[in-house]
C-alpha cells in the first residue's frame, strides 16, 4: 500500500481554493479527468456518487467515486472520497483546507492507493512511491496555481 500526507500554505481565501472542487471546476485542478457525471447527490453529500472517466494517454478508465466524509464550514472543508480503479487499486483521497486567515488557507492533502487483487498488487510493488510522489506534489501544486489565478 502507498499513503500520503502533504501540506502547504496557499495565499488563497479559503473559499477559493474550495471552489476549484466544485463538480463544474474539478477538471482545473484533476484535468485527467474528462468526466465527472453525478448519479446520485445524497443530502449531506456522504454517500453521493458519481460516474468518472479519468484519460491517461490513450487509455480511458471509468470508475465510480463516493463521497465518504465532508465537512463545509467557514473555517475548515474536508473531503474524503473513494473509488477502485480498473478493478486493480483502492483508492481513498482526502482534501482539507484550514482557514489561516482571510487570505491564507492549509492545504492537506492526505490518501491511500492499495492494490486489491493480483495484478495491483503486483503493480503497486513495481511502480513504488517515487512516481506517486511525483503525482501528488504536481496536483498540489496545480492547486496553488488555479486559486492564484482565481485571486488576481
């Protein structure tokens, strides 16, 4: 299993940075993702699913992601979502945002990618952290970028 735990400060409002996961916004942060389609928005979002398809070259692959946790409030939004992809990996990701103040916001970004048969398991021992660390630190980082952009 492969996790992460990742923070940094954005100089950002909160409810900027907040925006760009927004169904309508996601594909300015996860640009991968070329659909994002609702199937069912429960009250409360926890247990809302929803029909991705996420482009790596070529190859598209469509999975469903449920919302396990959230938490929107004036100080703190928290989003943990869930999904397998290609029937290999369980994956589970957490976004957190902490208000500093006006104009500053902790960014935490937090998950796991566990291989669930075989072949992600296999997989998951041949590909190691680097290249999972590569992708977290350019999603954080693209992040920063968008809500920058937002604020000026």
């Amino acid at each position: 299993m492969v996790t992460w735990h990742e923070e940094m400060e954005i100089k950002a409002n909160i409810e900027v940075i907040w925006n760009l996961f927004a169904l309508e916004n996601m594909q300015r942060v996860m640009p991968q993702v070329v659909e994002n389609e609702v199937i069912e928005m429960k009250e409360g979002i926890v247990g809302s699913t929803y029909r991705q398809k996420y482009q790596e070259g070529k190859r598209v692959e469509t999975y469903i992601v449920e919302d396990l946790e959230h938490e929107d409030t004036p100080e703190r939004k928290h989003n943990t979502s869930g999904f397998v992809l290609a029937k290999a990996f369980k994956i589970e990701t957490s976004i957190t945002l902490e208000k500093i103040d006006e104009n500053t916001t902790r960014f935490i970004y937090y998950g796991s990618n566990q291989g669930v048969n075989f072949l992600g398991k296999t997989l998951m021992k041949l590909g190691g952290s680097k290249n999972n660390d590569k992708v977290v630190a350019d999603f954080m980082k693209r992040v920063e970028s968008e809500a920058l952009k937002d604020i000026s």
